[in-house]
C-alpha cells in the first residue's frame, strides 16, 4: 500500500504545480482587471485609449487558467462541494467508500469524459490557429487546451484520491479491534 500512496503523492504534487500557476493567475488578473478599469476612465480623460481588447481577453484567460488550473487542487484541498448533512454522521470507514465509489463512478467518468469530448475541438483549433474575432484579440487555440488539461488535472486528483480512500477502506478494516482480536485467535 506504501507503493501507492507514494504513486498519490506524486499526483498531488502535480496539481500543487498547477496551482502554483494558477494563484499567480490571480494575482496577474488582478492587476489587468485594474489596468483595464484605470485605463478605461484615465483614456477617456487624457483623449487616449490606455485599454484594447487584448487587455480584455488577458483577464478572461487569466480567469480561465485561475478556474481550470485550480479544479484539481480543490479537490486535493476538500474544496468541492459535498453533502455534510450525511457525511457528518459517518464513519471514516464509511466516508472513505462512499468517496471511492463517487469517485469512480462520478468524478472519473465525468472529468475523463469532458476531457475526451474537449481534444477534437482544441485540436482543431490548433490546427487552424484559431484567434478571437474581436479586433486585435488574443489566439484562442492556446486557452482552450487548458480546458482538456484541466478536467485531466481533476482526473489525475480523482485517482489520487482513490488511491487514498482505498488506502482508509483497507488500513481500517485491518486495524478495526473486532478484526485485531479475530486475527489474534487464529494466530
């Protein structure tokens, strides 16, 4: 099991890198966000445009790469929403399998599913270098391939995450006392 967990801590260490990305997104949204505000009104007082559309569409991205970047990271962090009103009355044990079960049969097919669906379109418009159709707009092949790389960042979290309540669901059922004291008499 020690093999595993260690195959889950380098999964999670790739999306601490893709969050690492993504906060400094935020910081960098932020500033163009203000720009675009100040530059707007300040234009408009000195008689000369301070903003363009490529500044626009910098923040749009900036917010994409914060959001897609970041989906697998919540989850490291237990960021995702989840219905506490049960899970307040579980078990670890109990949490831990329903969590690998919604994992595989909700998060996994979901994230590896959208991801799937997303390549041929962010393929495509790689292949015909696909740009915003606003006037002196950003290229737009380049954001949507992190729409793929995200739902495959939640994916690889989600397997992480099986990987470690599979990890509870055995380690629990070997140290549950019941189980220590039935082992104890058969040796």
């Amino acid at each position: 099991m020690k093999k595993w967990l260690a195959i889950a801590n380098q999964l999670d260490s790739i999306n601490k890198v893709a969050a690492l990305v993504a906060r400094w997104s935020v910081l960098l949204m932020l500033s163009l966000g203000l720009w675009n505000v100040v530059g707007r009104y300040l234009g408009v007082a000195i008689g000369f445009n301070l903003s363009s559309n490529r500044l626009i569409e910098g923040q749009w991205y900036l917010f994409d790469m914060v959001f897609l970047l970041g989906l697998g990271w919540t989850l490291q962090q237990n960021g995702h929403v989840r219905v506490d009103v049960l899970q307040g009355r579980w078990g670890r044990k109990r949490k831990a399998k329903i969590e690998f079960l919604g994992t595989l049969l909700l998060l996994l097919p979901f994230a590896l599913g959208v991801a799937a669906i997303a390549i041929k379109p962010t393929i495509n418009s790689w292949y015909i270098f696909e740009a915003s159709p606003d006037p002196d707009g950003l290229p737009r092949y380049l954001i949507k391939t992190l729409i793929p790389t995200g739902f495959l960042l939640l994916a690889i979290q989600g397997i992480s995450e099986a990987i470690r309540n599979w990890s509870t669901i055995k380690s629990s059922s070997l140290t549950h006392p019941t189980k220590r004291a039935q082992e104890k008499n058969l040796d």
